[in-house]
C-alpha cells in the first residue's frame, strides 16, 4: 500500500521552506514499524503527488496554509478519487469545520490514529459507518453531518517511537542538514499562554527520556555532522528534573563537544546555573518568546509568572555566559497603547548588544485559543473563513483583510510603530549573522583542535607503521605520516 504525505506551506516565507516537518517524519516511521507493506512517499507540490499515484494521502496543515491544503486535496482528489485523511493543528482546533473532500480528520496527537485509518483502508475498500465509528481520535462526514469520535489515547512512552523518517522528508528544504539538523525531544508545553494553542493539539506535556535523546543526538550527529542541532521543542526546558539529567550526560558522554546547540526556554525559568549550563554543554543560541515588554499585555497573553524585570534578568544572565538570544515579540493587543508598545520597542533596543534574532509581528488569533475566542466573540473571525489571511507578514499586512485586534491604538499608529519596531529587528537580525560567523569560527578552531591531536596520536602508531611496510614492499620509499 502506497501513503503519500504533502504539507502545506508558502514557499515566500521563510521559516516554513526551512527545514522538513518532523510530524510527516514520524508519521511514515510509525506507519513502517507496524506495517511492513507500507510504502511511504512525500511530495511538495499537489502534481508531483498525482504523478506518484498513491492508495492514500495525508495531508497536513497549520492553520495559515490550511485554504491551500484544502485546494491541494481538493485538486488530488478529483484526479484520483483516493481517501484523503488531513491533520495538523488546525483540524484539530476546528475538527466541527473539516471540509468534505477529506475523508477523515486526525485530531490531537496522529500516529495510532492516522495508523489505524491505514490498516482500515487496507484491509476494506470502502469502509462503513461502523469501521469509522471504532477509531478513535478522528472527526469525520455521516449523511451530511460530521462526526467528533472520542479522543485518541496517547502515546504511554514515547521512547517506544522510531525516529522521524529523515529518508522520507530530508529533500528540498532551503538548510542544509550540514548546516542545521532539527529534532524533538518533547511533546506539548506545561503552560497554557493564550495565543498558542499546543496545550489543546497535545493534551499534556510529556517527553523522551534524556538517555534517548542522547541517541538520537549520536545518530544526527553521525549521519548529517551539523554545525547546530536545534532542538523544535515548544518549551526545551519545561521539566527542570529532565534538564538536570540532559546536563549530566552530555558531561558524561561528551556528546556537546563539536556541536552547537539551539532551544527554547521562557524567561521565567532561567537561572544563573541554567545560563551557566547553556554555556557549558554548548547551548549556544537560546529563543524567547518575550512576547511584551508591558505589565498589562503580558498579562493578557497569559505570560503568568512573568514581568519586565524577568525578563531582563533572563537576557541579562544569557548575555554573562555568552548565549546568542532570539527574541520574539507579538505586538497589537487590545490592551497595548502606543507608550505599551514604546516599552517592548525600548526592551529590544537597548539589549541589542545581546539579542541576535528578533522578530516582530501582530497578535494573530488562532483557533482553539482565547485569543481565537476573544476575536471570533469580536466579529473578526469565523470558523470557516480563508486562513491565508493569517499568514502575514510586514509586507502584505492588510487591515483589510487582517483580524487586526488593536482597541488601543490607531491603525496609523500601529504602522507606524511597526514600521519602526521592524527597522531594529532588521538591524539586529543583521548583527546576529556576524555574529554567528564567529560562533561558527570557533567551532571550526576547536575542529580543528582535535584534528591535530588525532593525527598526532595516530603519528607512530602501528597502523602508520604498518602503512610504511606495505611501501616498503611495494617500492614506495616515501614514509607515511599521519
């Protein structure tokens, strides 16, 4: 049985050509370890997929791309009339909407679903309402209607998963796996800040084992050698008991040395010894999602435990011990008057000097969220409704067709605070590549390093004295030399 995979995504941005999508990865390995005559396939456009001619097709989606998903599924459907299963946040989030050309929507966590929906097709051509209504974690179309099947149980252990099927998803991405290899050590996030909507898609937060991690760390760094393995967690940190462990081994094991590292953490965890930590076992770049810089709105994005001064003691503990931040600002609440957002400008500005990747973009309501909520309550949403419009950036903002959620501030105000606020993550995005040219130089002086002791421990060893025999034998004179 043939399963072709296809994501959707905007080829003119960015971070969503970047790197593969792990969740597609870990679909198709789940799918071979439990069943051998599956084959797997993944597809970036909707006629490669068609010209593959598979027996089923997953589709997945963020909510920004979703109206492309369902005008690729649609597309792949009428050429090959094959079921379609989707999943991914959205479907997840508004599993009451999923469009009728797919057949069946994974909702929550997919893969003994989305395996079970495999097998079903496998086993029967075309399944019945009572095949449907024994799978869990699925919402799908009954005489017109759709149906919400109870929830999925969750993977116990998630160290019984395979990695991600790298083979499958590895090709067309903008970074070289040489460059940055990306990977998962958790699942969900123990906060519920509210414009994400991770705590919903995953239940509760949960995680490999350090010792697994550790292998996995051992296979990326054996199979791609990368110079940053960039840990896609939403919260790296989010059980201090784990990271203690996480720090122990790399001690042990050494598995840091020759490799950076990239995670992100909230500032309302970082310590002095944490800082230490990143620094020691090679953490080099570390993300915040500081989100505001004002009392008021942090309040209102439910950023609970943290305040201004936290978050200056964060960047002021990862600027001692020599850690590269990202910085991440949502700006537009309603709460948030032009002085508000004067503070978050001012929080950035003058931690520049510490801060090498910043970006800035307006509060974008996503379902299953309060922030979805507070706007579809406000009449600037609706359950169905073209999502592209939630893709911006500060290019193709539109107040038009933005949900633009601002109560406190003029859209001309907003602009132009925008437009001020973009020209400094400009600048700082700027430095923070130079600087990450000397990150890289070190790297390759430690390299380097340890080049040199190996060829000098190898000079006089058998295997080199050996290798001069064998020219000796073959009339070659010149000694060899590590």
């Amino acid at each position: 049985m043939h399963v072709a995979f296809i994501t959707a995504y905007d080829p003119r941005v960015p971070y969503q050509v970047s790197l593969p999508p792990l969740g597609i990865g870990y679909l198709s390995s789940w799918l071979k370890k439990h069943c051998w005559w599956v084959e797997t396939s993944f597809h970036h456009t909707a006629e490669e997929l068609i010209a593959a001619k598979p027996d089923l097709v997953g589709v997945s989606s963020t909510t920004e791309n979703f109206t492309h998903a369902t005008n690729m599924a649609r597309q792949i459907k009428e050429a090959l009339g094959v079921p379609i299963i989707g999943g991914g946040m959205h479907i997840t989030s508004l599993p009451h909407v999923l469009p009728d050309v797919y057949d069946a929507g994974v909702v929550g966590e997919g893969e003994q679903t989305f395996l079970e929906l495999v097998q079903l097709y496998h086993d029967v051509a075309k399944p019945s309402e009572s095949d449907f209504e024994k799978i869990k974690g699925i919402v799908w179309h009954r005489d017109g209607q759709r149906v919400l099947n109870p929830s999925q149980d969750l993977i116990k252990n998630l160290d019984d998963m395979p990695y991600p099927d790298r083979d499958l998803i590895d090709h067309g991405w903008k970074i070289p796996a040489t460059d940055t290899v990306h990977m998962i050590s958790s699942r969900g996030c123990p906060y519920k800040c509210s414009f994400c909507s991770s705590s919903l898609h995953w239940k509760r937060f949960r995680f490999f084992s350090p010792e697994y991690v550790v292998r996995e760390i051992e296979y990326l760094r054996e199979r791609y050698n990368p110079e940053i393995l960039y840990f896609f967690d939403d919260l790296f940190v989010g059980h201090i008991g784990r990271w203690r462990k996480v720090v122990q081994l790399f001690r042990e094991t050494k598995i840091h040395e020759g490799v950076q590292f990239r995670a992100y953490a909230r500032v309302d965890l970082i310590t002095e010894q944490m800082a230490e930590e990143f620094d020691e076992i090679n953490f080099k770049y570390i993300d915040f999602g500081f989100e505001s810089n004002n009392q008021a709105v942090l309040e209102f994005l439910t950023k609970t435990r943290v305040t201004p001064e936290i978050n200056q003691a964060a960047v002021d503990a990862c600027r001692r011990n020599n850690i590269s931040i990202g910085a991440n600002f949502i700006i537009g609440s309603p709460p948030e008057t032009p002085e508000a957002l004067q503070e978050t400008y001012a929080f950035a500005a003058r931690n520049r000097d510490a801060i090498d990747r910043c970006s800035v973009g307006p509060l974008q309501p996503l379902p299953g969220t309060p922030i979805w909520n507070y706007a579809r309550d406000h009449g600037l949403v609706q359950d169905e409704m073209d999502f592209s419009y939630l893709g911006v950036t500060f290019d193709n903002f539109d107040f038009a067709t933005f949900p633009f959620m601002g109560e406190s501030t003029t859209h001309e105000q907003f602009l132009a605070d925008w437009t001020r606020f973009n020209a400094l993550a400009k600048e700082i995005n700027y430095v923070g590549q130079i600087r990450r040219l000397t990150h890289q130089r070190d790297l390759r002086e430690w390299q380097l390093r340890q080049l040199r002791g190996d060829l000098a421990r190898l000079n006089g060893s058998r295997l080199v004295r050996a290798a001069n025999w064998v020219r000796g034998v073959a009339g070659t004179h010149k000694p060899v030399t590590a």
